[in-house]
C-alpha cells in the first residue's frame, strides 16, 4: 500500500525481486502514478505489467506509457542514471503536483556494480556518490523503491568455493542496508511472496507516532 507518510527509501531483497519489482510498477500506474525504472539488472518484465493491466480489466497500453524504463549494464552507466539522467527525468514537466505521482522504482542497484572487472576501490566511491544522489531527491521528496535479488545476503555467508564474500559484495550489501529507511526480505512459498520486516518501523508505529 502506498503510503501517506513522508517518502522513503525502502528495499526490498529476496526471491524473484526482479518479477514483483515489474509487478509493482504496474500497480502503481494503474493508481495513477507516474514510475521510472531504473534497471540495473536487466530483470524489468514489461510482460508482467500487462499480465497485471489485463486481470485489473486496464489498458496495457496506457500502463506502460506511464512507466518510464531506462537500463544500466555497467556501474558508471548506473551511476550516471542514479545521478544525472534520474534528475533530467524527474524534472521533465515538472510541476509540484506531478512530482508527488512520481516514484522511482531501482531494480538491481548493486548488480553492475558488482562486476569483478572494475577494482574495488573505484566501485566505492563511485557508490557512494550515487547514494549521495538519491538521498538528496528522496530529501527533495522523490519516494524510492529498491529491489535486489537474495543472490546478495546482507549477512556474510560461505560461498562456493568454501570462503566468505568478497567484502566488495559485503560492503555494497550492508551499505544499501543502511542507507534504506525500511528492509523487506522477500520469501516465496507455496501461498505467494511474503514480506519480512528486517529493518524500519511498521505501518501500525507509523500511525502511533
């Protein structure tokens, strides 16, 4: 449920985080808000979003011309995305009303960054420089939503080969842990998807406050 309270960033890590990240931004269209995608893990279902316009008896069509999908396949491509390019389109048309239906949805944030090709101590920076970025437009009001697949735990673990993750994998992980104001693990079974607060406050403390 989208909710009243200021935006946030809020992360959701898990089992097919790719498919109810598409999921989501297709509902959040058919309520009339305005979704930019930025995908850094090549996981945006257009399918999934007409599948949803289709079962709300919605035009598919009019869905995904609400949602506006850009694709990184490298960290600076993503870092350019979460920086410049997710500022130029926010502000297109903009007007105060329209930047309240405005979200922003990340799908994948630590995937490019990730690649064992670029050295550790330029993914660093280069994150933290993106980090800076969305923090400010969240301050400004932009809500996010973040969604990463389980295949990164927050908790270090063994690996395959038998040793513990790389601490480039840990320190993006625990970064983006802290970063968000609320963490959701999301665990399939035979019901469904189920969301486990792991980080935040609930809907129910939001309201006592």
């Amino acid at each position: 449920q989208v909710q009243s309270y200021p935006p946030r960033k809020v992360l959701f890590w898990g089992e097919d985080a790719g498919e109810i990240s598409s999921y989501v931004a297709g509902w959040m269209a058919g309520k009339g808000i305005e979704v930019i995608v930025l995908d850094g893990a090549n996981r945006f279902n257009a399918y999934t979003v007409s599948s949803f316009a289709r079962r709300a008896l919605i035009s598919p069509e009019k869905l995904l011309k609400s949602i506006r999908i850009a694709r990184a396949f490298t960290c600076y491509q993503m870092a350019t995305l979460m920086g410049e390019q997710l500022i130029s389109l926010l502000r297109r048309g903009e007007t105060t009303e329209l930047l309240r239906k405005r979200w922003v949805v990340l799908l994948g944030p630590l995937t490019t960054f990730l690649d064992e090709d670029v050295p550790e101590r330029e993914v660093r920076p280069l994150f933290e420089r993106s980090l800076r970025k969305i923090e400010e437009m969240a301050s400004g009001g932009v809500p996010f939503l973040l969604f990463q697949s389980n295949s990164l735990s927050p908790h270090l673990r063994k690996g395959r080969e038998g040793g513990f993750m790389s601490s480039k994998r840990a320190y993006l992980m625990r970064r983006l842990f802290q970063f968000s104001n609320e963490a959701w693990r999301i665990d399939l079974d035979e019901e469904g998807p189920k969301m486990i607060l792991e980080k935040g406050v609930t809907e129910l403390q939001i309201a006592d406050r």
